[in-house]
C-alpha cells in the first residue's frame, strides 16, 4: 500500500503522455529499490548459511512479512566458519542459541549482535567487532556468572541478572541495585519467570537489576527462612561491592521476603508486589503479619501493591489495613491498593502497571527527596512508557497517515496483560500492512509486520502464531483491539493455553 507517496507522481505522469513510458521505468526501479530496502539481508556481510537461516526467521515466518527479532553471529578467525543465533522475544535467547552452535562448532570468537527488533546495527561480523569495544557484554556474556538461563544442578540458589538484554552499569555508575525474589507454586518452575516489566523503566533510569533464584525442586517448608537469610547475605555483598542504595523488590513469596528482610536490615527501599499470605485455622487469609512486617520495616521508602481479585488470597482486601499502618511508620510510602485498576494476584508484574504506574514508581524511587507521607501518582507515563518497553519500529518500515479507511499513525495501549502497538506500515509490497508489536513481560517482546484485510470497517490479520488481530474505530480517538487466539498453544506471552479471545484499547501515540 503506497497511499500519499505514489500519487503525486502517478498525477504528473498522467499530466505529460509523452514521457508516461519513463515515468514507468521509474515508478518500477523505485517500488524494487523500496521493497529491497524492507529486506534488512540485503546489507549484511554474512554466510550464505547465516543469510538463508536469518531469511528464514525474519522474512518467511508463515502469516508474516517481517519478524522483528534478533539476530547474533560469531565467526572463527582463522577459518571464517561462522554460526548464528535468531530469536523473535528475546535478545539474549539469540545469545543463547548462537553460542550454543559455536561451542558444537568449536569456535571461540563471541556471538556479537548484528540485528535487534530487525534493523541492522552492524553490516558484518567485523564490523560488530569494532563497535563492540573493550567491555562490550557479549564479550564476556558466555561466562558471566550471572548469565541467563542457568541451569540449577545441585544448586539451591544462585543469580542472573534482571534483564538478560542489558547490559549492569556497576556501581560506579548505577543509582543503585534492586535484588528481585521470584513467586513460588509448589515445585514447579518459577525461576525462569522476569521481574516486573516496570522494573525495565528504573533499569532504564540506572538502576541495576539483578534476581535470586530459587531451585524449584529444593522448595519446602523452611524456603521462606532460607530464602530471608540468602537474600540478606545478597544484601550484603552487594554492599560490599560499592552499591549505596540497595532496593528489595519480590512478587508473592518474593514480596513477603521483601518485607520480612526488610523489618530486620536497613534498606533504601522495599517494593512488595502482593506480598505473601499466612493461613489461619479453617485455611482461611489474614492480613495482620502483613501489616506487622510494613510497621517493623525499616526502609526509607516502601511500595506495596495488593491487585483486586487476588483469588489466590481469597480476594481479601488488604490495602483498607495496610493504609493506616504504613501512614502511622511517618516515612515516605507508595500504596497501590484494590482500587488501582489492577487485577489478580500478578497484577503488578504485567503490563497494566507498568503502563500505569511504572514511571511513577521510578519517581518514587529516584527522587532524591519525597515527602514523609503517601506517594501520590500522577498520570501514567502514556506512549513514552509503552516506547520504552517496545520493540523499535523499524527505520525501513514507513508508518502511514490516515486514509477514509484506515487509521493513520501509531496507536498503543493494552491487551490482556500485554503493551502493544499498531499502525498501518508500508514496506514495499502490494496490498495493506499493518505493524504490530508487543511487551508480554520483563524478557519477552515481539512482533511484525503482517499482511491484513479491511473487513466491513475491521482491519484484519493473521499473525505468526495463527491468532487472529481485529482492529477497529471506536470513535475519533480510540481504537478497539480483539486478539483471538488459535486453538492449539500460543506462544503470546502471558496469554498462552488461553480459549477465550482478549479485548483492548488503543490510543493515538504522542
């Protein structure tokens, strides 16, 4: 779709019939040399094994005309042999998968990115190299003692870093480091899950993230007392390390850690998202340890989040007690309570909050000075939030203006618990193009270009995962969003395994 490019040239063409036949062989190299430029392969410097593989991934996903993702390459130095790493929700998964095939290969040169969110950040391997520098992270990635994706082995505990994609600033450099405490549910795996999205916005502000990890198979009766006391040695030899502002943050039972530590060692700051529960006789919830831990705590601020409909804590209302406790400790506190507009026990990790309440948690905590009272939010952080948590929009892929149709620009908000955005795209090809990207959580964001229909007013597409986008106009401002999930498993975030589709609005970005 090329509405308002074309045109003016297809009018002067009409306007002088004697050169209608250069005006063709015009307007035929300009579509081919734009469509050329929507094929990021075209400017890499890379095996034929490696254009075919990335082609592959990017190009020829089955319902998609472009795969925003990330693309990694090492090659040996002597041999020029070379492995790559693709993946299209996370940076450091294409790490992951390219060091993977070098270490079959034997090839020892670091996997260096040449293409993140699809747009070409380094022509070749060389050229990766000489941008890289000295301390670049992938240098070093593959023996980070804080790498992702570790495997426990005989481990009970053991840390990676908060997002796997950025890069720790040290404590030179960082406002300070925020220790995360991950859920628990049984023995099953909950180490792999991310901190809260919202976190990524402070990580962005310059604070270091990192996170405690827990082997699921070691999980008992005693994990909580065990993991109070790792996490207060953590404390400790981050301290050490130079870190002045220590932030304890955990979802669940990270968020009881949070606070339990938090009455016993002095903190910057502790941040509980629906912080854990005791039962009562009859297998009932009390809040009162709750409100003990908030009025013992000794950090100089404190958030808690408690999301309505919390059903795993049996939807008590707990921010009705926890307001007067934390108001009586004097200090500085954030409380996000029932009445916030968040729903279910992870509520605060998803994208809801973050769009919300992310940057006003940043202020709360990167202020140098806040008031002894309540934190009050002001209004959520809009397309300047959703931007920062996004994949890129590509600088190939032209956002179009509005036509009698369709709607023009970018447009973002939420759907479910995920941020996205979408706009009508020209990439060079016939017929309409829509963009479409998404935040699901911490670690995992996608998204593409995807070929779509007008349907009685509705734009329509079919993404990679065979779910079903509809976009329409819900009046002057808004669009309505409706994802419908295929039959068989998705691979849409928090949205996987479900049958029933999701709703959303969207707003014009800024």
């Amino acid at each position: 779709m090329r509405r308002g490019f074309d045109r003016p040239i297809l009018a002067w063409c009409r306007l002088r019939f004697g050169v209608v036949i250069a005006c063709a062989v015009f307007l035929v190299s300009l579509w081919s040399v734009t469509a050329a430029s929507a094929d990021p392969t075209s400017e890499l410097s890379i095996s034929k094994s490696c254009r075919e593989f990335l082609q592959k991934r990017m190009l020829a996903e089955p319902g998609a005309q472009l795969v925003l993702g990330h693309f990694y390459v090492a090659q040996d130095g002597a041999t020029a042999a070379s492995v790559c790493g693709w993946s299209a929700s996370s940076q450091y998964g294409a790490f992951g998968a390219c060091s993977r095939e070098a270490a079959k290969r034997g090839i020892t040169a670091p996997c260096l990115l040449l293409v993140k969110d699809s747009a070409v950040v380094a022509r070749s391997y060389a050229d990766a190299r000489t941008q890289a520098g000295a301390d670049a992270w992938e240098l070093t990635m593959a023996a980070d003692p804080l790498r992702c994706g570790q495997e426990p082995g005989s481990r009970l505990y053991w840390l990676e870093h908060g997002f796997c994609d950025i890069k720790i600033l040290g404590p030179e450099k960082a406002r300070g480091i925020v220790i995360w405490n991950h859920g628990i549910m049984g023995t099953l795996v909950q180490h792999t899950a991310p901190p809260a999205l919202a976190l990524r916005l402070l990580r962005a502000n310059g604070w270091d993230v990192i996170k405690i990890n827990r082997h699921n198979l070691g999980e008992g009766g005693d994990s909580y007392r065990r993991a109070e006391q790792r996490t207060e040695e953590e404390i400790k030899a981050q301290r050490e390390r130079g870190y002045r502002r220590v932030v304890l943050a955990g979802q669940s039972f990270g968020g009881r850690v949070t606070l339990e530590v938090g009455a016993s060692i002095e903190l910057f700051a502790a941040v509980a998202f629906a912080p854990g529960m005791e039962n009562t006789v009859g297998n009932t919830r009390t809040q009162a340890p709750t409100d003990e831990r908030l009025r013992r705590v000794k950090a100089e601020r404190v958030a808690v989040v408690f999301p309505g409909n919390d059903e795993l804590f049996g939807n008590v209302e707990r921010g009705r007690s926890a307001a007067p406790t934390l108001a009586a400790r004097g200090g500085p506190y954030l409380l996000l309570d029932e009445t916030a507009g968040l729903k279910g026990h992870g509520g605060g990790t998803g994208g809801n909050f973050a769009l919300r309440y992310g940057r006003c948690l940043d202020d709360f905590l990167t202020a140098e000075t806040v008031p002894a009272a309540r934190f009050l939010c002001a209004a959520g952080g809009g397309w300047a939030v959703a931007r920062e948590l996004l994949p890129a929009v590509p600088p190939y892929v032209r956002v179009m203006t509005a036509t009698d149709a369709l709607p023009g620009g970018l447009w973002y908000g939420l759907v479910g618990e995920s941020i996205v955005s979408f706009g009508v795209v020209d990439v060079g090809k016939a017929g309409v193009s829509i963009l479409f990207t998404w935040a699901a959580n911490g670690a995992s964001r996608g998204g593409g270009v995807y070929e779509a229909r007008i349907d009685n007013g509705e734009v329509k597409a079919l993404l990679s995962n065979k779910a079903v986008l509809t976009i329409k106009r819900r009046d002057a401002h808004t669009l309505a969003v409706t994802w419908t999930p295929p039959t068989a498993e998705s691979n849409f975030g928090i949205a996987a395994r479900r049958a029933e589709p999701l709703h959303g609005e969207l707003a014009a970005a800024e």
